[in-house]
C-alpha cells in the first residue's frame, strides 16, 4: 500500500513538473520504478502505458489554456510515434547502458545552452511566429521518441530544448504543444512493447496509479505554464536539464565518481541554477517596467478625437498621432 501511495504521489509531482516545464514525468516515474527493482523495460513499458492517459488529460488542458500549436503537434508526433515505436522494440532486445551516457553528454550540451541563453538574452521577439518546418521537426521527432522509448523518458528533453533554442515560439506554447503531442508517442511505445513483451510486461495496478497522479497535476501544471514569465520558465527548463544529465553522467559507467564529487557537482550546479533563475526574474522585472514605460509614452503621444471632428479629420489626427 505504501508502495502505491509513493507512486501516486510521484505521478502528481513527475505531471506537475512535466506539464509545466515540457518533460520530466518519464525521467521521474521510470526512476522510482527502477528504484523498486523492476527492469528497465517494464519500467520504460509501465511508464508509456500511464502516460497514454496523462498525456491526453494535459493536452486538453494545455488546449484550454491556449498553449497548443496543433501544426508543431502533427509535424513532430507523428515521426515521434515511430520512433518510440522502433526504439520500444529495441529496448525490449538490447540493453541502453552505453548509449544513455551519450545521450546525455548531448541534453547535457543543449541544456546549457538553453540556460546561458535564457538567463543571458531571454526571448528573440523577432523569431517569434516564424513557422517550424517539416524538415527540422520529421527528424527531431523520431530521435526524441527513440530517445524517449529506450530511455524510459526523454520526449520532454530532446524535443523542448530543440524548439526552445530556435527561439521561434514561446516556452509555454512550446511546452503545450509537446505534451500534447507525447500523446501519440506514449501510445505507439505502448504498442511496441504490447507487441515485444506481451502483457506482462506493463504492470497495469502501478501505470493506474501513476496515471491517476499525473491526472490531478495535468490541469494546474497547464494554468502555471501560462502564467509563469517565459524567461524564468526558461532557465528552469535549462537548469533541470543540466542537473538531471550532469548526474546520469557522473553516475554512469564512463566516469563513476566518487560520492564526494557527485555530491560537490550537484551542489555547484544547483548553485548555478538558483543564480540563474534569480537573475531572470530580476530580468524580467526590467523588462516589465520597460515595457509599462513604452506603453506610458506611446499613450502620452496619442491624441484624442474631438466630437465635432468628421472622418476625415479623426482619420488624419490617427494617422498623425501613430507617425
């Protein structure tokens, strides 16, 4: 029972942060349930099966609170589902020990960047709205969804820092856009492993419990992804990644540090992160007051129509008070 209790509380944290910051449930959930020694293709198996449902519960939240892209959710879930496909096969054969350290040699990379950049310079206004194109997405998909079926998680991580970086939507669109879309990738994993493991190999009572979690976060996880600055949701999803792959590395078979460096490690980069999130904040105040000020003298500078003013006119005084 306490078992159950942990992995329902675990699927309401790994859904609140996933929802709002565009990964970390399967990274999350899948470590718990290899903590309780289950292998890492029932885990990565359990985990897609509950993430069928709480991928669907946060799309229509994120689609409620206006954060979805639905062009971006066709062009990237589609390649995903088949690449959580192939990749669900071949977990089900091969062991991932030495790719996972490879793989995060490069989240590790892309989070850094993420961070400097959001940290540093914030949004590009002048990307914003450029579309995202097949070319770009087709691939980022079917190396996220492989990335995230042998992995046990990985979509949130491969595909958000990916879009983030090419500075073309906003971090909260970005985010709805790919939960939304983990929605097809979740579903053909599932399949995948259905097909390689058969039924046993989804703990079905553990991906319920996970799944009723994960249900409760979806909606408040959408509402804060809204309304949290978009600076400061950058830097988080940056500094998460950073963490998260700094210590998969550490850990891993290519370096194995000692605890003491791990320890040290972890405690300089979340001493990185925490500055960084400040500074973001401290930035986004600026850009707050900036923008007010803008707003003050663009209002100063208009002048109003009077009532016995004809069309003409107003349409001259208008023009007048825009130029």
């Amino acid at each position: 029972m306490k078992s159950l209790i942990v992995l329902a509380l675990a699927g309401l944290g790994a859904q609140l942060v996933d929802g709002s910051l565009g990964m970390g449930y399967g990274v999350t959930s899948t470590t718990l349930l290899l903590a309780l020694g289950t292998n890492p293709a029932t885990a990565s198996a359990t985990v897609h099966f509950a993430e069928i449902g709480t991928n669907l519960f946060s799309g229509i939240a994120h689609w409620r609170f206006g954060n979805v892209d639905w062009k971006v959710v066709a062009k990237i879930g589609v390649p995903g589902a088949v690449g959580a496909y192939a990749g669900a096969t071949v977990l089900s054969h091969l062991s991932t020990e030495v790719a996972a350290p490879a793989m995060s040699t490069i989240l590790l990379a892309l989070g850094l960047y993420l961070l400097v950049r959001f940290t540093l310079r914030g949004i590009d206004r002048h990307q914003l709205g450029k579309p995202l194109r097949a070319r770009f997405l087709t691939p980022l998909g079917l190396v996220a969804g492989f990335v995230d079926a042998t992995g046990g998680g990985g979509w949130g991580p491969v595909s958000t820092p990916a879009i983030l970086a090419s500075g073309r939507m906003e971090p909260r669109t970005t985010i709805g856009s790919i939960d939304t879309s983990e929605f097809l990738v979740s579903a053909a994993a599932s399949l995948g492993f259905l097909f390689a493991l058969g039924s046993q190999g989804i703990n079905v009572l553990w991906a319920l419990v996970l799944l009723a979690g994960g249900v409760v976060a979806a909606p408040l996880a959408a509402w804060l992804v809204r309304y949290v600055p978009a600076r400061l949701l950058g830097a988080a999803v940056g500094g998460m990644i950073v963490l998260t792959n700094v210590r998969a590395l550490l850990t891993s078979d290519w370096i194995d540090a000692p605890a003491g460096v791990r320890y040290a490690g972890y405690a300089v980069v979340s001493l990185g992160w925490a500055a960084a999130v400040v500074h973001s904040y401290r930035e986004h105040r600026k850009d707050q007051a900036r923008e007010a000020a803008d707003a003050v003298a663009a209002e100063g500078n208009y002048v109003a129509p009077l009532a016995d003013e004809d069309d003409a006119v107003r349409a001259g005084r208008a023009q007048a008070s825009r130029d």
